[in-house]
C-alpha cells in the first residue's frame, strides 16, 4: 500500500501528571474519510488538538506524507495543511466572504496594499469548486448555518488544506445542508483530500465512513473499515466497560412529584434557528435521581441551564414545582424556588477562586445569612464549619482560597453551596467532573444522603457506570428531544448509547 496521508504513532499526553492519552494511534489515507470516535471524554480532542498544533508538548510522533513533523502552532500546522472546522464556527458574520476567507491572510502586493480583486478572485474560484452559493463581496451573515460551513470549508482549502478535521460539522444543519455538506466532502476526498470527521451521529458515521477507529478513556481500541464493523460492534468498542460496583445507590421510594416539564423548550443559546431543547417531557419525584443520557449538543446541558435561567425568560412548556407554577426567569428566582444547579464549569460559573471557602459556601445563601442587609459573620462561620464536617471538606482554614484547594475538595464546596440554599430539586451537572477516586465515592454517599432526606436529582454525567449506578430512571436525548427512557431493568449501556446517538434504545438486546 501507498505511504498513508498522515500517521500519529504512539502519542501520549498528561496534564497536571494524569495521563489522558496513553500511546494511541491514528492514520488517514488521502482520499478517505476515517471517523475517529469515542465517548465523551475518551481523548478525541486532545488528540487533534496535539495535531493542529494547539499541543505542542506530547510524545509520539506525527509524521506527513513520509516526513516526520512536529507542528509548534496552529498557524504552523496550517501551513503544512492541516486544517480543522470546529463545532462552533471561526467565521465573522459582519465581515465579507473573501475578507473571511483570507482573514489573516490577505493577499498583499509588493508594498503591502491589500489586493481586493485577487483576494475576490480567488474566493469565487473556491466557492465555484464547492458548489457554494455565496457570493465574495457579500457579508458571511446574510447566508444560512449551512452555507456558512461551505465557507469554513473554502477557508481550509485556500491554503491548500490536504487534511481536514470536521469536528460534529452537522449539529446545527437542516438536511438539506447535511446532504449538501456530504456531498462536497465526496468532492474533497476525489481530490485527494483526507477527511477525519467526528460525530456522536450513528447515522452519519455509516454514512460517510470508510474506516472508524475508536478511543476509549484515552486508549486505542481499534480500526476497522466501515463494512467490518456492525453497530453493535462499535458501540461495544466505545462502551467497553461494566458498571464499577463501587458505585452504590441506595434504593429509595420515590415521593410526590418534585419537578414536572411539560413540553419544555429553550431556544438555542447561540441563536441558531433550531431549539437546542424542543418539546421535553418529564417528572422527577421527591428522593428520585433521573439521569439525562446524551451526547455533546444533545439539549441536556442547554436543559438544565435553562431550568435554572441562565438564559432568562426565554423557555416554553409547562414547569412546575412542587405542585405550583414555575417560569424559569433568573437564578435568583430559581434559588428562591428550591431549585439550585451545579455547573459543569465550577471555576468559571461555580466557584469564585480568590475568595475564602467560607465565602463560597455561603455566597447563594446570602439572603438568608444576612437578616436587614447586613452579613452576620459568625453566622456566615457556622454555616460554613457545619458544611465542611458535612461534605469533608480538606482545608487548613476556611479563610483560605477555594482556588488553591484540590479538584476534590473545590467540587465539594460547590456542592455545599448549592446544599445551604435547601433545594428541593438539585440539578447536577458533571457532579465527579475532575475529582479523584476518593472523592468520588464521598460525592455518590451524599447523593444517596440527598435522596434518603427526600430531594430530587437531575443527573447529567458523562461517566456511563456512573449513569447506570446511580440513576432510577434514565432520559435519553439527542438533538434536544428524548428518545428512549429506561428504568434498572433495561437500561444497558449499548441501549443507552444508542438512543444517545438518535435510535430507539432497542438496537441491542
């Protein structure tokens, strides 16, 4: 066989000394499409961010067309014609085709004056070769999402792109567009283009794979070509794993009715014209946790936010809590309610670093902490000496940054902070996201403490053993809609994932 197109050897890489790739391996042929897939979290990112140079300290080797390389920056992986088209795309909207295309770029002259009509020329060329209805001199906003990737596309080959990396290009397509888009990645790969495409997508990966290979926790599983590798197969590669029986879930008699949608629906954050949630239904009972199964851009992340308000009184259905009327506008209001949400992103949207533990623990609950509008400090003390026994936290003193404790230890303050505004209804969002083992196992004894006490959880995790242990009942979403729901007696993970990825749950027994 030819040299292959591109070849990562054995590429490994840690942060922080936690390995989170551990000698895989990847190859693409000019020509192909190769889907590289994986759970979430099983190390495809890292992997093509080591390879479009965002990570330039790994081990391993990269070698292209026969030469080993090893990319410093993305610009220098560009300029050896390695290109990747994000989820979320690079493109500003205000801003001509052409003046996107070549952004950073631009075609200049001998002294230095850009060259307008070289740079149009060229643009019209790219989007003629693309089947690309857009027009140079025209701002990229006017055009739909999917007219949009075309551009993206056409950004990557004007600099002679001969790998292109599509990261979930689809999440935000009509069918149409995904047809469209398709068809012009068959067009590349008859160039001798080489595609590697990722999706959580069933669907999309028979449809346009010639070889998948899979990665599991940051390993190599496998290659295979497309027809050697049934379904069932792939989502046995990418699962791989039994439940850890550390996980223990104390059983509970679910009580009234916490938390009930009604046809609940939240517009997409980043204004594209599908909802990122549409039309969920669901209860959720007094000592009940449910789970939201679902891959990136299935709605659960987006659900739960909304739930909480983070995007303001922009949802639709029908809420209620406890019985009673909820509309959800702001946090605060949601707080007021009983209903409080632990963030996926604690050092961004759940903790606030610089401040003391005590601080941060408190920092929800103020209201309550500071009768006439003045904080009572002693008070405040208590609240937070009473929380740290709680949860264990480790700390030398609470007046201590929650910034320098422990991914453990900052989990379980931002959890107790959530726990002094007494919910009733909990939304945990990746509650054992970079915490330990140890940690973890304290996290799954209070959920089970939660629960026993008579409040409602809403899981959303992207540890499967974790879904299945600690769920009584699991949601499935893709594409903000519910696909299946499972109770203990069926909820497997090939079943779960596959309802993840758009089917019914029943594709395996």
């Amino acid at each position: 066989m030819s040299v292959p197109l591109l070849e990562m050897k054995e590429i490994s890489k840690s942060f922080s000394g936690q390995r989170v790739l551990q000698e895989v391996r990847f190859d693409l042929r000019a020509g192909e499409t190769h889907v590289l897939a994986g759970e979430n979290g099983a190390g495809k990112s890292t992997l093509m961010r080591i390879l479009s140079g965002v990570y330039p300290e790994y081990e391993g080797d990269i070698v292209l067309n026969g030469t080993k390389l090893r990319f410093k920056s993305p610009q220098d992986a560009a300029r050896h014609g390695i290109s990747i088209i994000h989820q979320e795309l690079s493109l500003i909207p205000s801003m001509t085709v052409s003046d996107n295309i070549f952004l950073a770029r631009e075609r200049t002259g001998r002294a230095g004056w850009l060259r307008f009509s070289r740079e149009e020329k060229n643009c019209a060329a790219l989007l003629e070769r693309l089947g690309v209805a857009a027009r140079a001199g025209t701002r990229v906003g006017e055009y739909s999402i999917g007219v949009q990737q075309s551009i993206e596309i056409a950004k990557a080959l004007a600099f002679n792109a001969r790998v292109l990396v599509m990261d979930e290009p689809t999440s935000a397509l009509t069918e149409p567009e995904v047809e469209r888009l398709f068809s012009v990645m068959d067009g590349l790969k008859q160039d001798g283009c080489g595609i590697i495409y990722i999706s959580h997508k069933m669907e999309e990966i028979y449809r346009v794979a010639d070889r998948i290979t899979v990665l599991r926790d940051g390993r190599y599983i496998g290659t295979a070509d497309r027809d050697d590798l049934p379904r069932d197969g792939l989502i046995k590669w990418m699962i791989g794993r039994t439940v850890d029986e550390q996980i223990h879930r104390d059983p509970q008699t679910p009580g009234a009715v916490a938390l009930e949608l009604e046809r609940f629906t939240v517009p997409d954050p980043g204004g594209r014209p599908r909802p990122a949630v549409n039309g969920v239904s669901l209860l959720l009972r007094r000592g009940e946790i449910v789970g939201l199964a679902g891959l990136q851009g299935s709605g659960s992340d987006v659900l739960v936010n909304g739930l909480y308000g983070a995007y303001g009184p922009v949802t639709g259905g029908q809420v209620r809590v406890e019985g009673a009327v909820y509309r959800p506008r702001s946090p605060k209001y949601a707080l007021d309610r009983g209903v409080a949400l632990l963030s996926n992103d604690r050092k961004r949207e759940g903790l606030v670093a610089p401040m003391s533990v005590t601080h941060n623990i408190s920092l929800a609950a103020l209201p309550r902490l500071s009768p006439g509008g003045l904080l009572r400090d002693a008070l405040e003390r208590n609240v937070a000496e009473r929380r740290k026994a709680d949860f264990g936290i480790r700390v030398a003193s609470l007046a201590q940054a929650v910034g320098t404790l422990s991914g453990g230890n900052q989990q379980k303050v931002a959890l107790a902070k959530c726990l002094e505004v007494e919910p009733r209804v909990l939304l945990l969002n990746e509650p054992t996201r970079g915490v330990d083992v140890g940690a973890k196992q304290e996290i799954y004894a209070l959920m089970n403490m939660w629960t026993a006490a008579g409040i409602a959880l809403l899981l959303i995790t992207s540890e499967m053993p974790e879904m299945l242990a600690l769920s009584d009942r699991i949601l499935a979403l893709h594409q903000g809609k519910v696909t299946a729901e499972f109770d203990r007696s069926n909820a497997t993970p090939e079943a779960v994932l596959a309802a993840s990825m758009g089917g019914t749950g029943k594709e395996t027994p």
